[in-house]
C-alpha cells in the first residue's frame, strides 16, 4: 500500500534589508534603471503545477494451486535413441596445455657510475637580461577556454 506525501503549507518570509554601512554588492547597478516599455506581451509567472501520481486500489488474488500432471519424459531426457555412429577421425586423449618458461639471460656487470662534471645555470635561469621593451600589440585580459556544447 503507498502512503502519500503530505507538502507543508508555505510560510511567509519578510523581505531582505539592506546591509548598514557597505558600498552596494556588486549586482546592485549603479545607473537608473531602465524605464523603455518592452514590445513583448507579457504575463505573470506562475508556479509549475504538480500532478500526484494515481495508484489503482489493491485486488486480491488468488492463491496459487498445484501443478497437474505432466506427459512425457522432462526436457533434460532424449527422447530418442542413443548416437552410435561411430566418427571419421582419428581420437586421442586431451593433454593439458604444456607452458614453456620464459628465458632469462644471464646477469652482466655493469661499471660504477662516474661524478659528473660542472654544470651552467638551471633551465629555470635566464642568461640574458630582462627584456623591458613594451610591446606592440594590443593587450586584453585572458579569459578561461570556453567549450561549444555538440
């Protein structure tokens, strides 16, 4: 049996107020606002409408009864005589699969690693000196990748 839900009566909330002593949040517009009539026809938004779902009333049923008499043998029994034909090829016992072991060479000495000798500056180190030539191009901020839905 399925109990339906029961939704709570809505609760009137006060409008928010305005925080004391801060510039206006950034959504606030600090022009006036925007007072052309618009050509669409408009009308209020209404709540979506919810439909509960329908449950047909419980039917009894009855119960179940024995099973009555079968003919024939069950599936699982030939019904026909047995295969004695006897086959063209040549038989011979099944042998398990023989694995041949993978071949391991023998161990080679190697030397002794040597020190290494001095080094330059780091890749991360420029050699050359900053480059304080402004550039020609027109620059903007750069913006995340944006991806085209298919």
């Amino acid at each position: 049996m399925q109990t339906l839900l029961a939704q709570s009566a809505g609760t009137p909330h006060a409008p928010p107020a305005a925080q004391p002593g801060q510039p206006p949040p950034q959504s606030t517009p600090v022009s006036g606002p925007f007072l052309t009539p618009s050509l669409q026809v408009g009308a209020w938004q209404t709540p979506p409408a919810h439909t509960p779902l329908w449950q047909s009333p419980a039917e009894t049923h009855p119960c179940p009864a024995g099973q009555s008499g079968h003919e024939g043998p069950p599936q699982s029994t030939p019904v026909s005589l047995a295969f004695l034909t006897p086959s063209p090829q040549v038989a011979a016992w099944q042998t398990p699969p023989a694995q041949t072991p993978v071949w391991q060479s023998a161990p080679v000495p190697h030397c002794w690693p040597t020190p290494q000798s001095g080094h330059g500056p780091p890749q991360s180190t420029s050699d050359s000196p900053p480059l304080r030539a402004p550039s020609l191009q027109v620059g903007t901020w750069q913006m995340p990748p944006m991806q085209t839905p298919l």
